[in-house]
C-alpha cells in the first residue's frame, strides 16, 4: 500500500508508544514507525505482553500493528526514510554534575538530534514530544542547523499532556493539543503540517498555536500546577487529621467553587510517576538559572509537601502500631503511581515499602498489574518482601493493610473475608482514600484514613 505520509517517533516508551498508536489508528493512511535503542522494548511492543499497560491500547495496538504501525530497531534507516520525526525520548532529573537532582538531564535528546544529523539525507521537520525545558528546541537547532548542503530542520514543540492510565482516551479526546513553532515562514508551513495530522481527529478549537518558548514552558507549567493541586490538599490534610475536619467534605466545599472546580483534590500519600516531580524541579532550575529565587522556591515547597505526606504517613503507621514494626507482617495494596498503570516510577510505595523494610516489618506486595515493576524497583533492597497477586492471600495473616493505589478493585474488596484472615488487632491505613471507613470499622478494623479523623476500638 502506498502511504500518504510517513511519520517516525524516536523513543518508544510511555509517551511514544501510545500517542503514535492514536496517529496510527486515526490515520490509516499514513505509516508509522516507532523506533528505540532498547531491543527489549521494541520486542514487547511486537509481542501479546505490550510493554506499558494502558486501558484499550492493546485493542488499538492490534488493529494497527503490521498494517500501517511498525516498531523497529532499525533506527538509521528509519531516520533516512522520513520527513516527519518526533523526539519522544526520556528526560530524566540529571543525577551527576552540574545540575544534579534538579536539572534535566538532556543527553538523551541531544543523542538523538545528533542522530539525526548524522543519518539525514533529506529535510526534516524535527518534533519535540518529549517534555523539555525552555530553550531547548535552540539547542537542538544548533546542532541541527550544522547540517551539510541543502538539508534544513524545522523544529516544532508539541508535548504530550496524557496522564498514564486514562492514556488512550486522554490521546483519543486531548483537552488540547498544543504545537509551539518559530514564526518564520518555514516555521509556520511545518506547523500546518502538523496541524493537518491532529486534525484528522481533533476539532481545531482545540488545536493551539504558540511560539515555541511558550510550547516548551506550558507543559512544564501545566505539570507544576497540578502537582501543586495535589500539594496544596494534601497539606490540608494534615491540618484535618489535627482538627476533626474531614479532607473529604473540605474538597467538597471548596471544589464546588466554579474557578476552583472539583477535579485533583483527592487528598493521599502524594503524586508519583515520572514526571511531576522531575518538572517540578527541572521548573526550580530554571527559576534559579534566571535568577528568581522567590518563585524557585515556591515551586519547590510543592515536592517538599510532597515528601513530608509521604513520611507522615509513614510516622503514624509506626506511633500507631505502637512505635515498632519490626516482625511485623504488613499487606501493602497497590505499588503502581496510580491506577490503570503498571508504572511504578516515583511511587511512593517505593519510599514507604523500603521505611517499613528499614523497620524490619515483613511486606507482601500485591497489585494488579505492577508486581514485576515493584520487584525491581525493590531488588537489592535488605527485608522480607513477598509478591502476590491475590489481595486476599497477601493480606492473610497480616497485622496491617496499607493501601497505596487508588484502584478500583480496592474499593471492592470483602473487607470481612481479610479481617477474619488478619492478626488482630487489625490496622487499616488507607493512603488512597478508598474504603468506607465506617463500613471497615463496624468489621473490627482500626482505620486510619489520610485527612481523616481515626476510627478505632481501643
Ligand atoms: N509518562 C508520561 O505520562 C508522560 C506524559 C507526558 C510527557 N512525558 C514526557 O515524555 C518523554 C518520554 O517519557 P516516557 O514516559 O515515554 O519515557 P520512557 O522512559 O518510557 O521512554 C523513553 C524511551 O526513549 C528511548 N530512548 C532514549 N534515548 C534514545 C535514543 N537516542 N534513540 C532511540 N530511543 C531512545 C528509551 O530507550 C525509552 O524506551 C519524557 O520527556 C516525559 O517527561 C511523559
């Protein structure tokens, strides 16, 4: 068959895989080619065990793959082979140098724009999915713009806003999807261009245009912002949990305010994943770079909170099981980020799993779908860990439950069935806000509910 347009991804991950699965599904006229360094990754992507779980996207993957959807190694040729190439690579915090702990670490992207370079035969326009900070795209201009002869790079800004788990809906309906371009007249016309893949899907209201600057920083804004959200409750929270308010009927009130509106005021152990915390201070850095002290620091009061709920948490599990662990069996619910991922990265059931280890209480680990990520994310870590899928078996014989992800499986659990099967007495911490905590409590258990006020029979 012969394709309208051919489009490449580099990077094959969380963002790359899913957002060009979408361009796939909704354009099947064109061809996509999602490449990646990690053979690893592209054989699962070619596989029936898809390397990132995401509601529906194993049906859209189906459809696509082998017709006009292609994962390869094979990254020269794909790079000669066409004219539309997105950046999806990873931009971890630097952990080395200059910059460590808070900066992105940009190797990863420059690697591939040299890439690009080197293999082009042919212009390009070069899109940045990956989130980057302010100014990059000069860079990446300058190492592109080295280029011999007539090849010219046009580079772009359109980073990706699908929150993990609802990623295929999010990619299917976006808000908005926003594409950030020089004003020049080469600038514009590959603009258009991308303009006219989005738009075989996406109404054009909700098709944005900026200079490329305000493209890079928006998205590290729009992370920041609802990290803070997540802060600013969970800070609320903790004042509840002192005052007999309930963080619940707090949100409420305050939700129902139309220019506050309802959404991401669920209070709990704080945000993970990969990203807001590596915007966030990726966002301080560059306050600092520029000199403005007050606004890097109150961004960074964002992840501190963010820290402190999470050791919080963790003090009153210890004051409440009175003041040791150690020997102590305790069934932790849920190490994905969030629900309807597999993805563990930034959990914070990684921080608590590893205190509650260093306590020298036992864990056994159940969740749905991340247990492999949980084991590596805890190898080498010294403890008794057990991993098992069943919540039913992992919580038998266990002096507490822990709940650390919001899936909905949790809210449906027979609470008596594991109650009877625990040490008694039986502590429930829910760091997710899932249970009904009166229900729970009826049945024998001693409740802790983050922004709550406790619910025990002693
Ligand atoms: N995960 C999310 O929810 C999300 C949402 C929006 C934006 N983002 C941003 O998108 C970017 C990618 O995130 P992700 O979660 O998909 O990361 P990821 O780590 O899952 O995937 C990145 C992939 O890029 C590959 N890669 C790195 N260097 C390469 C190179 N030179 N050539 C080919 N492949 C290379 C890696 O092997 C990896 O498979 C990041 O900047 C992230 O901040 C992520």
């Amino acid at each position: 068959m012969k394709f309208k347009k051919k489009i490449l991804c580099i990077g094959a991950g969380y963002v790359g895989g899913p957002s060009m699965a979408m361009i796939a599904y909704k354009c099947p006229d064109y061809k996509i080619t999602v490449v990646d360094i990690n053979q690893e990754r592209i054989d699962a992507w070619n596989s029936s065990q898809l390397p990132v779980y995401e509601p529906g996207l194993d049906k859209i993957i189906k459809m696509c793959r082998g017709k006009n959807l292609f994962f390869s190694k094979d990254i020269k040729n794909q790079i000669k082979e066409n004219d539309i190439i997105f950046v999806s690579v990873n931009t971890p915090t630097k952990t080395y140098g200059a910059g460590a702990d808070m900066a992105a670490d940009l190797q990863y992207v420059e690697k591939t724009a040299r890439q690009i370079l080197k293999y082009s035969q042919s212009s390009k326009i070069v899109i940045e999915k990956s989130t980057l900070p302010v100014k990059t795209a000069l860079a990446m201009e300058k190492i592109l713009s080295s280029a011999k002869g007539k090849i010219k790079f046009e580079i772009l800004s359109n980073p990706e806003f699908l929150a993990e788990g609802t990623a295929v809906s999010d990619l299917e309906n976006p808000d908005r999807v926003l594409i950030g371009s020089r004003e020049t007249k080469s600038g514009l016309k590959a603009r258009a261009r991308l303009i006219e893949i989005y738009s075989r899907w996406v109404p054009l209201n909700k098709i944005m245009t900026s200079n490329i600057w305000s493209c890079e920083l928006s998205k590290l804004v729009a992370n920041a912002f609802l990290a803070q959200r997540v802060s600013s409750i969970n800070s609320i929270s903790a004042l509840c949990e002192k005052t007999d308010a309930d963080i619940n009927e707090v949100a409420n009130a305050v939700g129902m305010d139309s220019r506050i509106g309802n959404k991401f005021l669920n209070a709990g152990i704080g945000f993970g994943g990969s990203c807001f915390k590596k915007d966030i201070l990726n966002l301080v850095y560059l306050c600092n770079y520029y000199n403005l002290r007050e606004v890097a620091s109150y961004w960074e009061s964002v992840v501190k909170i963010n820290q402190y709920q999470q050791e919080r948490f963790i003090a009153n599990i210890l004051h409440t099981m009175f003041g040791t662990l150690a020997g102590k069996k305790i069934c932790i619910l849920g190490f994905a980020f969030k629900a309807n991922t597999s993805d563990t990265r930034e959990s914070p059931a990684i921080y608590i799993s590893q205190k509650l280890l260093a306590e020298h209480a036992e864990i056994n680990i159940s969740d749905p779908r991340a247990l492999n990520n949980a084991e590596i994310d805890l190898s080498g870590v010294k403890g008794k860990i057990s991993y098992i899928e069943d919540p039913y078996k992992a919580a038998a014989g266990c002096h507490a439950l822990v709940i650390l992800t919001d899936w909905d499986l949790y809210r449906k659990l027979d609470f008596r069935k594991i109650y009877i099967s625990m040490v008694k007495p039986a502590f429930l911490f829910d760091g997710r806000n899932v249970i009904d905590r009166k229900k729970c409590h009826s049945i024998g258990f001693n409740i802790y509910v983050i922004g709550k006020r406790a619910l025990t029979h002693f």
